[in-house]
C-alpha cells in the first residue's frame, strides 16, 4: 500500500475528475498519463472491448466539447498539427474501474486503486457538502425573520471590544 500510495498523489487524480454532462469523468489522456501507456494504446483497448463499456460507463465528447476541454486546457494541438484525431473519451467510475479488467499491467491496477479512492472521497466530499447546506436551509425555514437578528447578534459578539479610553493630559483637581 505505502508504494501504490507513492506512486500517485490523490490530489493530483482528484484535479483530473471534471463534471461533464453531469457526470464526474475522467478523460482517456488523463487516464493514460497515470497508467503509464498512451492515449492510442488505452483508447484501441477499450474498442477491442467495446461490449465492456456501455454508454454510462463511458463516452465520447462531441467535437464543440472537445474544442472548450482543448480551449481551457491549452494542451492539445488542432487535428492536422500532431494533435488528436477525434475527440475525447470521458469515463465515469464505473468506466475507471472497468479500464482495470482491459489494462493488465501492475501500474494499472495499482493506480486503478488510486483512482477508486479518489472517486469515494469526492463523493464523501459533496455528501458532506449536501448534508450542510441542508441544515442552513432547515435553520433559515425554520427561524424566518428572527434569523437575522441572530446573525447579528453573533457579529456584535465577534466585534473586538473597545478599549477603555483615559484621558490624555493633566488634571486639574
């Protein structure tokens, strides 16, 4: 575990899962960067296997999604220039964790793992995320127009208290 944990940052796989169409995916170049192969081995895999991966377990950009993913990346080349032929596939988890079944080298499995724990802890992440926004909202029904004035008091308690001032000079008694 200590070397599979070495082998990618969980950061680092957390920052290529995007939201696309909804859905959290990763794309085929990410994907292949972290197992250690290209984007042409992965993707020629996954059509070799094609009946593995249903429509919900992977997907391919449309050519204007592709376009903004290039656009905002600024890592790709236009067709034509050495880029990419066609657009990108994106994969979900259950994608992710099916790319493990068609890949069968010991980097793959390794970061598969990696990539699993890092699709549970986003998913904690905005269960949390939910779970609080709904006690705010329950609070702010509940209480209505006395919400504000509770609010305020709690920033009046936050405000640092005023120093007690003594007068400057001499005193004439």
């Amino acid at each position: 575990m200590a070397k599979s944990s070495s082998l990618v940052p969980v950061e680092r796989i957390e920052s290529l899962v995007l939201v696309i169409r909804g859905e959290r995916v990763m794309l085929d170049a990410d994907l292949a960067r972290l197992y250690g192969t290209t984007t042409k081995r992965l993707n020629q895999q996954v059509r070799r296997n094609r009946r593995r991966f249903p429509h919900d377990f992977m997907f391919e950009l449309t050519a204007q999604e592709g376009t903004a993913l290039m656009s905002q990346n600024v890592t790709s080349k236009p067709q034509g220039r050495g880029g990419r032929r066609g657009p990108p596939f994106a994969f979900t988890e259950q994608g992710v964790a099916m790319l493990s079944s068609v890949l069968n080298s010991e980097r793959a499995v390794e970061v598969n793992i990696l990539i699993m724990r890092a699709f549970v802890k986003l998913r904690r992440l905005l269960a949390t995320h939910a779970d609080l926004a709904r006690k705010v909202d329950a609070l702010e029904r509940r209480y209505d127009g006395q919400f504000k004035i509770i609010f305020d008091a709690i920033r009046e308690l936050m405000k640092p208290p005023e120093p007690k001032r003594r007068a400057v000079g001499f005193r004439k008694d």
